[in-house]
C-alpha cells in the first residue's frame, strides 16, 4: 500500500479500499497504472514530529486524565486518530485523539493509568500545564468518513477506549448523520466511566444518538445496562446487515467484536478497530 499525494490515482488502484483509507489516498501499487502524473509516499513517512503545549490536564475519573494539546504547527487530522507521544526520544506511546479538528481548539487525549507503565505513570506524575511536548502527525483508519449518512452506526468501547469513539460521534452528528448511532461503553463499575454527563447531553440534543453505559461487575441501576460490553451491544442489535463499526480498547473484547458484529451480518469492510 502507497500514499498518494498529489495527482489522480486510477480507480482500479483503489478498488476494495476501506473508505477510511480511500480518504487518506491509499492504494495498492500493485494495480496501479496512471493515467497522468502522480506524486507518491510510503505511508510511514508520514509521522512527522511536531512540538505541543500542553494548555490543561484534568482528571476524567480516578485513572483517566483529559489531556489538552495546542500544535505550535499546523496540525491535521481526524477525529478518532492517533498520534505518537514522546516521553524522550525512544520512549513513545500510542493515544487517541478525542477531539474533534473543526469543535476543538485542542489536541484531546484521554490516558489511563497502567500500574507500573513507563509512559502512562510518566504522565500521571510528571506532565502539567505549560510542558512542551513533543507528538508525532495523525495516524490509523479508525475514523467517520462523511457520506452514506442514513448507515446506521454502532459504537463499542471499553475504558479508554472512549476517546477515539467520542471524536467519531461527535463528527458523525457534526456532519449531518442521521442514521442511528449507537455507544456501548463499559467498564467494571461506574467508578470506571468517564464523560457521562457529556454523552447524556449529547443523547438529548440528538434523536439519533444512544448511549447505553455497561457496568461488568455491579448492580445496575437506572440508565446503566448490566453485563459484558458486547454481550450487552450484540442483544439489543443482533442483526448489524449494513451497519458501520467502530470497536476500541481491550484487545480482547475488540477481537471478539470484530468477529462477533461481522458474524452478525456487518461488512468487514465496515468494521474500524483499534484494540489497545
Ligand atoms: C492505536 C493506539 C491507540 C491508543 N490509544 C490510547 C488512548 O487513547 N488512551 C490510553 O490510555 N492508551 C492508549 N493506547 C495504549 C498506549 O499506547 C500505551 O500502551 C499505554 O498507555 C501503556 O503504556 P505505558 O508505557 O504506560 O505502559 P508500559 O510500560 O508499556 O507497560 C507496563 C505494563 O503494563 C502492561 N500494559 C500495557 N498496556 C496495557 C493496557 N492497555 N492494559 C493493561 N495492561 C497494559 C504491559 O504489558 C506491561 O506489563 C493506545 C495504543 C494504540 C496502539
């Protein structure tokens, strides 16, 4: 797989491209034969370094902190992507990005803390308002492609594994979706959910937005779903024929997602993921 960056590609050379890369300006080399002039790159070549400062840092809940970045450069991106952060320079984590280009002002992350984690407990102890820090370019296909607005949508996520699906959402509802999207988001206990008065705010501005909060290990109450994140998406929508996908967090619970909604009549080609 290439990148295109200037030029028109053949449309053969993008034949069978998931919709996410398709807009990135993917395409396979192998059957690629131009008609005009093109410019092209290696895709990794595109996690460039930029320099940040971090504008406010907040916890979200007992392990997970919101993280504000202003760009000192021009930064673009969408919402659901990923960037590089540097601790130093060969200390480097993955973390999504849960703002939104045209909504936010900032770079949003949201980190959990991993007990004992080299860049995770870094961050928890070390970063504040005012550090400069050091992140790579955008990355990763787990994003909302405008277009096909009447698809209905499902979301499931576990922990932070909200952040990606937070941007998305936000950008499907921001570019006119008016077909139904749905988040399943859980955790253990309630203690472990994060932005919840957000989603509910967002549930009452928009018809077609839900939000079904699951709790794994306690008593649910009013407005909590009981139960197994995926467990609890698949019965309230067992059949997906024709549905969009987006599945983060747990590696676990992703990987049976994936195979589970797919089983469940979704397109593989309609199924985003980022287990992490
Ligand atoms: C595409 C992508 C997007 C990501 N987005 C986010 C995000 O938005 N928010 C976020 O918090 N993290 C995200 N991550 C995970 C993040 O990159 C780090 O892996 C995580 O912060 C742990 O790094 P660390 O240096 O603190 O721990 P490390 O020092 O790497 O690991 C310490 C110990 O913890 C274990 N460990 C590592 N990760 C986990 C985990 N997730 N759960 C349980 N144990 C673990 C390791 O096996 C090891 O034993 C993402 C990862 C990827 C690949």
């Amino acid at each position: 797989m290439m990148q295109v960056t200037e030029g028109k590609l053949p449309e053969k050379a993008q034949a069978e491209i998931k919709p996410t890369l398709l807009a990135q300006g993917y395409f396979l080399a192998c059957v690629c034969y131009p008609e005009h002039d093109i410019v092209v790159t290696l895709p990794e070549k595109g996690m460039g370094q930029i320099v940040g400062k971090v504008s406010s840092i907040q916890l979200l809940n007992a392990d997970i902190l919101g993280i504000r970045i202003k760009p000192l450069h021009a930064f673009e991106y969408k919402a659901g992507q990923f960037i590089n952060f540097y601790k130093d320079e060969t200390t480097v984590r993955s973390y999504s990005l849960a703002s939104v280009p045209s909504l936010d002002d900032e770079l949003c992350l949201n980190v959990r803390k991993i007990p004992g984690g080299l860049v995770s407990e870094w961050i928890f102890e070390n970063l504040k308002a005012g550090d400069s820090v050091t992140i790579s370019e955008a990355a990763g296909d787990c994003f909302y492609v405008p277009g096909n607005t009447e698809q209905n949508i499902l979301l499931i996520g576990t922990g932070s594994g909200l952040a990606p699906l937070y941007g998305i959402i936000r950008d499907a509802l921001l570019n006119g979706h008016t077909g139904q999207i749905r988040l399943y988001h859980g955790s253990y206990n309630s203690a472990g959910l994060y932005l919840v008065a957000e989603l509910r705010k967002l549930v009452q501005l928009h018809a077609n937005f839900s939000y079904v909060p699951c709790l794994s290990e306690e008593a649910a109450t009013d407005g909590y779903a009981q139960g197994m994140v995926l467990d609890v998406a698949l019965r309230d929508n067992p059949n997906l024929a024709g549905w969009r996908i987006f599945l983060c967090g747990n590696p676990n619970m992703v990987n049976a997602a994936k195979r589970e909604t797919y089983l469940s009549g979704a397109a593989i080609n309609d199924i985003f993921a980022d287990p992490f």
